[in-house]
C-alpha cells in the first residue's frame, strides 16, 4: 500500500474492504437502531416531539455503534496472533531495525506555566533514557516556553541550567522563552520550526507530563526513515502516575481498554490517522512546507485561530500527500492525566471549543474523506452530550404529557429489545475486552489478579456511569456557551494540602449541577413517577455529583485504592526504567526545602533578583536593549522603585514580567537589593533577603541534583 | 585579586561600628551566595573588600557604609568574573553576568568554590574550560518560511461566514434574532408540555 514498499493493489483492496465492513456495519446498526425506535415511537401519537426525539436519536446511535464496531474489531486485531498486516510497524522487522542509521531529530517539548520539576525531570529521564540506547548523538531537547508567569519562567531557566550542567548537555538541551506567546502551542511550535527546523529532519513533540523511552524514541526514527512517505507517527501514550481515584480510574481504564480501541481505529485508518498533538513524530520539511495553520472565518472563539491544531494539522499532512499513521503496537510512550474531574472538564472546555471550530473545515476542500470524516466526529464527540440531554429533556416531556402512555423509549417488549440492544452495545465491547484481559496471564497479574482486576472493572463501570450524566452538563454547556460567544467561569480552588481536595471549590463549581438534578428528579416524580426509575441513572450522577468529585479528587482515597490493589496498571506494578526513574527522581525532589509560604508567589522574581547565579543565568538569556527611549527608561524606573519600596504586590503579573523582560531593570535591581540599607525595602523584601541568607547554604533552584 | 594573608585587625576612620558591622554581614551573605563556603577564606575576602570601602568612605563620610561596601564587593566580583572571559565589545555587566553563567555551568562553585576572588586559584583546566564554554540556549538559526497555504473553505462556510459577518455588524438584527429563537423554544416548551 502506501509506505515504502510496493504499493500494491491487493493492500488497497484489502483496506478498501475494511473501510466498507466497518461503515457498513456502523449504519446497518443505525439504521436498526433507528427503526427500532421509530417502531416504539410509532406505537403512540406521532407528533413533533416523536420527530424530534428521533431526530437526536440518530446521531447518538450512530455514535454507540461506531464505539462498538471499532472496539469489536480491535479486539479481533488484539486477539489475532498476526495483528493487523497493514499497520506501519510491520514495515520495520526485527532484522532490520538494528541497520538502519538515524537522522537528526529535534525533540521538542512547548510549555505553560507547567510543573518545572516534573518537566525538567522527564526530559533528564529521556536523556539518561536514549543515552542507553547508544543513540543520543541524533537527538537534540528544546524546552519552548510560553509561561507568562514570572516564578515559572526562572524556574525554567535555573532548572535548564542545571539540567545541562548536571548531564553535561550544553549544545544538547536548549531553552527558549518566547516574548509574544502568538497561537500559544501551535504557534509556540510554528516559532521552533521557522526558528531551527531546518536543522532536523523530525520533530518528536511532546507534552509537559509526556515520558518516552529512548527505545522507542529510536524506534519512531527508524520507522520515519524507511517510510519516506509518512509525515506524522503517532504513538498511543499510556497514562501513568496517577494518585487520585479520578487518575487512577481513567488510567487503569485506557490500560484496558485503549489499546483495543487504538488497534480497532488503527484497522480502518491506516495511513490516515489523526495527531494527537504529542508523544508523535514529524516530518518537519513538509511540516513547514504545508501544515502551517490559516485563520479560520470570524471571530473567537467561533472562528479565528485554530485551538485544538492537531487534528488540522494531520489533515493538512495528509492533503500534501503525506500519510499520518498510528503506531498502537509501539510501547514506551507515555503521558499523565488530569487528576480531578475539574481539571478534566477544564481541558474538555478548551478541546470543546477547538473541535468546535473544525465546523468551518468540514467543508474546506481538499481533505481526504476519512479526515473529514474525523474533523465531523472531533465535533459530534461534543455535541452529543448536547443531543442527548435534548433527548432526555424531550423524553421527559413526553413522560409529562403522556402521564399514562409510555415513558422515554416506551415500554412493553419493543422497548426491551431496543434497551437491551442499546446495552448489549454500550455494555458487550467492555465485558468482552475485560475477559480477554482474564486470559491474558501476564495482564491479570500485573493488574492484580482475577478477584482484584473484576472488582476494579466493577467499580470503573459504576465510576463512569456516574460521570457521564455530569459531562453531558457539562458538554452541552460549553457547546452553547462556545456558540454563544461566552467563556465558562471557574471558582479558584484554595491553596490545600497536598492530595486533599478543595470542598468549597467544587461546591461552588457543582452545586448547580447538583441542584438542577434535585429539579428534575422531583417534578418527575411528582407529574410522571413511571419515567422515574428510566432517569435514576442520570439523576443519580447529578444527585451525587459533589461527593463524586470530592472522593474521586483524593490523593489519600487513590492511594487506598492502590494499597488495596484496585485499579493497577502493569505499568504500576511492573514499571519501565523511565517510569521508575521519574519517579525515584520526583520523590528525592519532593524532599527539597520549600521556600517560606508567603514568597512563593514570587520566588522567581526572589531568585532573578537576588542569587547572582541565577540572576547572571536570566542576564545572559535576555537580549541586551542597547539605548532604550527616554519613556521606557521612565517606565522601568518607575517599576523598579516601586518594586523595592513596596515589594512584589504592588506591580500587576505583566509589570513584573516586563521588569524581569528588561536586562538593565534586572541588573539594577540586584545591585540594589544587595546594597541597600534593609529600612528602605519594602517588608517583603527584608524577609526575602533573610530567608534567602538561611537557604543559601545549598544553591536555590528547582532541581535538586 | 590577588592572594592576601588573613587580615584580623579592621579599624575604619569613619563610620560607626554598627555600620561597618552590618556592611560585614551584607557583604559576607553576598559571597556566600557565590557559594564561597570556606569560612577563612569567606572572612578573610570580606574584610578585604570593607578595607576598600572604607578607604573610600575616609573620602567621602557620608556614604552609607553597607552600600559602599556592596558597591565594592559587586566591582570586584564583577571583574573577576569578567576577566574569566575573552569577550570583546560587550560591556562589564553583561561579560561579568556571562563569567558567572559559564563559572556555574563548568562547575566552579561546587569544585573550587573558594576559588572566587583569588586570581591564581582556578586551576588551568578550569580555567580553560569556562573560557572555552559558550553554552547557548539555542543553536544557530536557520530560518524557514512558515506561512499558511490558501484554503478554500468551500461554498457552506462562506455562505455561514457572511451570515456570520453580517449579524456582527447589525447588532440590533442579532439582538432581534436571539430573541426570536429564545421565544420559539419557549413556544415549543409550551406546545410540547401540553397533553
């Protein structure tokens, strides 16, 4: 077929034929789904809100079979011994794997604002990691950050430092701060490949929390090389490290299930993949050449700048010529996910409204059909939740007034067969992926044995029961904000301790949700009690949505879990050297002494200003401003005076990063800190410089090697 | 500079005893946080670098002592730091800021720490190693054109774009319209909840 090898007929029949076996199954299932209902809706008055229900109803059943067929196929792949004979790895047998000479590659990680130790830590395991491999020479790291927030930005740049001091990585690992975060990631990472990528064949992306082997590294390379005609591999991370239940739960979720469900889209995507954004590789020549991203029509957050870019950008490779492949089979990649609901559904808020915008790209010409196929499912995956609270809102209604008829889907045997279709399918994939894992020896142990392994199934279904009817609030919300124009307001958590979660924040966050559900759940209980038991599912997860989100966000209830042995993943119990490595290296840097609680909102300006290492380390990284205007020179003054007068809380987050911006304000302010009498600095700062006197006995940075 | 011996008598002419004290302290708390650990050779630069200071404070009394003295230790760090380069036409404070980066970054503090200030300590290897250093933050540009390529959206998306255009240019008509769908869904709410 496509890659290098003979592209041969018999290969483009054989995907030719899977792709019409997977569709065509997909919309027989609709349309029996379809009928189905229709049949049970028919049975009563047919009216507008019959019409209705069934409109929502099609879309929602074409997802479910789409989910079904794809997991049921990939566990055919799974369960094969030859796996699937078109998948990009099998052009790279064992043999050959050894011969085939590297090219130069960038490594590239765009950041925000993120965990500094976590970051710098994962790219010294990768380090350490491809060192092993003999093959280091090929690859060089680029930390790209866009952190708009000052202590992170010293951070960063001290942790740089001393990464590459430590691995004796200068000329190897380099780091660079953009002034102007345009496009944020994917301009972020537009700045690199204008900036240096001509100087490598691939870019290896990845995320703040993303963690590869350097096998696997190696291995993603080597693929790239005899496959001239692949723009962008895709591996399929596994999620590790995660401490909370709601961690935990995903993580020991996409163990079981993901791969399947890679292998099952892998069957009919082949060479037309989606990019998942990191833990991938890319061709960069043609990258440049034809993935840059157009503005979309209209304003944000509709129109404009592409947020979720990935996607764009595999259609765009794909459009030039170039295939995008999934490697599922390749292990070795990994990433973290959120590990509270709040953080989850804040990520769904930014990813709803970029699959949103794909709305103006569905019709853009020149994609291929299965990519636009998937920039049609990128925005379906949102607007079904909206589709199907329409379709309990209008079965409610249809319960109130059809108080003595049937209820959402009828009743009596055509609504049984249709319930328990509809089960079968949400249902059948998990029992049948989960029982596979029971005769897989190796899994189940890893995953703590039979009795443990179905009591985590368990309590992972009834987990994800509950959660469903809060993103489809959810989901639904942020889909009529987006198309409203609105943005979604979040109350801040408060500063707790580690692994406790915040109880006023979600509160304030899900109290609505809770609320609502109490509604709903009352009036139909009063104006129609037989379409109660039909909604108790859903009500039960808005009902019970607070304590859901309090129990799942504990660090303490996750690692109770674990204790217990539920939810393991073998990448747990039989953790990779880089996975252990992370972890023995977080933990020795979870021991460092923390800076005194009131100036950690400003410790990066702390440092800048007052260890000369550290303050030599940002100089030399700031571009010299040579004869700045009279006004600037005012401005910074100005800034400067009151910085020290009245410490840090009397400048704004951009006052503070404009200082730190400029090479004389900060050259200025260390020499004055350090020579100033202590009554003429700000409170603030005569604290600073106390604390700062105790700890300095050991250098201050974020690393602890 | 150069290597002096222990000096244990320190008696400005000007000046009080608390200032000086306290100008000992700055000064002493800014070397350590060179990482200048040997507790000598900590005292002994210190009161070195107030002698200075207070041979120029003799000149000009009313300079605060603590900030004469910082002003001193900072000049002379400066140079040392400076003299650890060969750099032409970058002034003093950027080529001191760059001595400091690549002292640090060939390990100078944790492996010679008592080594700043003295002239003839750093050994040649060392020495060798922090001149030739010229750790970057990013290699060489090589610049690319990243610019993105015409897209046609297609018939649906301009026919939507305009549409979408248009109603943000007519306030009032997009007020109108969100009301109109506002009321119809009430309407429908209406019908629909009637047995």
């Amino acid at each position: 077929m496509i890659y290098r090898h003979p592209f041969t007929p018999a290969m483009v029949e054989r995907l030719e034929r899977r792709r019409g076996a997977y569709f065509s199954t997909v919309f027989i299932l609709t349309i029996v789904g379809t009928l189905l209902m229709a049949d049970i809706l028919l049975t009563g008055d047919f009216g507008v809100l019959e019409v209705y229900l069934l409109l929502v109803f099609i879309p929602l059943f074409y997802n479910l079979s789409s989910a079904m067929v794809t997991a049921l196929v990939g566990l055919y792949v799974v369960v094969r011994k030859r796996g699937n004979p078109l998948s990009v790895i099998k052009t790279l047998p064992d043999a050959a794997e050894a011969q085939t000479p590297l090219a130069s590659t960038a490594i590239v990680m765009p950041i925000y604002n993120e965990d500094v130790t976590r970051v710098f830590e994962g790219l010294r395991v990768i380090f350490r990691s491809l060192e092993k491999t003999g093959e280091l020479a090929a690859f060089d790291f680029f930390v790209l950050s866009d952190s708009d927030d000052s202590t992170k930005w010293i951070e960063e740049e001290t942790a740089w430092m001393e990464l590459c001091r430590q691995l004796k990585a200068f000329g190897r690992i380099f780091y660079r701060k953009r002034r102007q975060a345009i496009n944020r990631k994917s301009g972020n990472l537009a700045d690199f490949c204008r900036r240096w990528g001509k100087r490598y064949r691939y870019m290896v992306v990845l995320d703040a929390d993303s963690l590869m082997s350097g096998e696997t590294l190696v291995k993603m390379v080597r693929l790239m090389e005899v496959n001239p005609s692949v723009g962008i591999l895709q591996t399929s991370p596994r999620l590790v490290n995660g401490e909370t239940i709601f961690a935990r739960v995903f993580q020991f979720a996409s163990r079981v299930y993901g791969p399947v469900f890679s292998a099952g889209i892998n069957y009919w995507q082949v060479g037309e993949a989606t990019y998942w954004g990191h833990n991938a590789v890319i061709r960069l020549a043609p990258f440049i050449e034809n993935c840059a991203l157009p503005d979309l029509p209209g304003k944000e957050p509709f129109g404009g700048r592409i947020l979720s870019h990935d996607f764009v950008e595999a259609a765009l490779m794909r459009r030039a010529g170039y295939f995008v492949c999934l490697a599922p089979e390749i292990d070795g990649s990994f990433e973290e996910g959120p590990p509270t609901l709040l953080d989850h559904l804040k990520r769904d808020r930014r990813w709803c409204q970029g699959n949103l915008q794909h709305l103006w790209l569905l019709w853009a010409k020149g994609w291929s059909p299965i990519h636009r196929l998937m920039l049609a499912h990128g925005v379906l995956s949102y607007v079904t939740s909206l589709l199907w609270f329409l379709f309990l809102m209008f079965g409610t209604f249809r319960g109130f007034t059809h108080t003595g008829g049937p209820v959402i889907a009828g009743e009596g045997l055509k609504s049984a067969v249709l319930f328990g279709v509809t089960a079968l399918m949400l249902f059948g994939p998990k029992a049948l992926i989960a029982a596979r894992v029971c005769f897989d020896r190796e899994q189940l142990e890893a995953s703590g044995g039979l009795v443990r392994f179905l009591l985590s199934i368990v309590f992972e279904t009834l987990f994800f029961m509950l959660m469903a009817p809060i993103l489809m609030i959810y989901h639904s919300k942020f889909v009529l904000l987006t198309i409203l124009g609105q943005g979604v307001r979040w109350a801040t958590q408060q500063r707790k301790a580690a692994g406790e979660a915040d109880w006023r924040e979600i509160i304030l966050n899900f109290g609505g949700v809770t609320m609502f559900g109490l509604i709903w759940g009352i009036s139909c209980l009063i104006v129609a009690p037989r379409l109660f038991p039909w909604l108790l599912p859903v009500l039960a997860g808005l009902w019970f949505c607070v304590p859901f989100a309090i129990f799942t966000g504990s660090a303490y209830a996750g690692a109770r879990a674990r204790a217990l042995g539920l939810f393991l993943t073998p990448e747990e119990t039989q953790p990779t050297w880089v996975i252990k490595q992370l972890a023995d290296n977080l933990g020795k840097a979870a021991q460092r002494i923390r800076p005194h609680p009131s100036l950690l909102q400003d410790y990066g300006l702390l440092l800048a200003l007052l260890d000369p290492y550290i303050n030599a380390i940002h100089l030399s990284l700031l571009r010299l401003r040579r004869n700045p205007p009279p006004e600037a020179r005012e401005y910074f003054q100005e800034l400067r005076e009151r910085l020290l007068a009245q410490g840090p809380d009397s400048l704004a987050a951009k006052e503070k990063t404009a200082l730190l911006f400029d090479h004389d304000s900060v050259n200025w302010l260390h020499d004055q800190l350090w020579s100033s009498a202590s009554a003429s600095l700000a409170p603030w700062w005569q604290l600073a410089i106390r604390q700062y006197n105790v700890v300095t006995a050991e250098p201050v940075t974020p690393l602890y090697r | 500079m150069d290597p002096h011996p222990v000096t244990p008598h320190f008696q400005p002419a000007t000046g009080s005893p608390e200032q000086w004290s306290e100008a000992f302290a700055r000064v002493e708390d800014y070397l350590r946080a060179h990482r200048l650990s040997d507790r000598i050779r900590l005292h002994e630069n210190s009161l070195h670098i107030l002698q200075e200071a207070a041979a120029r404070h003799a000149q000009n009394p009313e300079e605060n002592p603590v900030t004469l003295s910082m002003r001193v230790a900072q000049e002379q760090l400066d140079q040392w730091f400076a003299r650890r380069l060969e750099l032409e036409n970058v002034p003093l404070e950027r080529k001191s800021a760059l001595g400091r980066v690549a002292f640090l970054a060939c390990d100078g503090p944790a492996q010679y720490p008592s080594a700043v200030l003295q002239a003839d300590v750093l050994p040649a290897e060392l020495e060798q190693r922090v001149r030739q250093w010229s750790g970057r933050a990013g290699p060489n540009l090589e610049v690319s054109n990243m610019a993105p390529r015409d897209m046609d959206f297609g018939l649906v998306t301009e026919v939507a774009e305009d549409t979408w255009e248009g109603l943000e240019r007519r306030p009032v008509v997009r007020f109108l319209l969100l009301w109109a769908i506002f009321v119809l869904v009430l309407t429908a709410l209406f019908f629909l909840s009637r047995p």
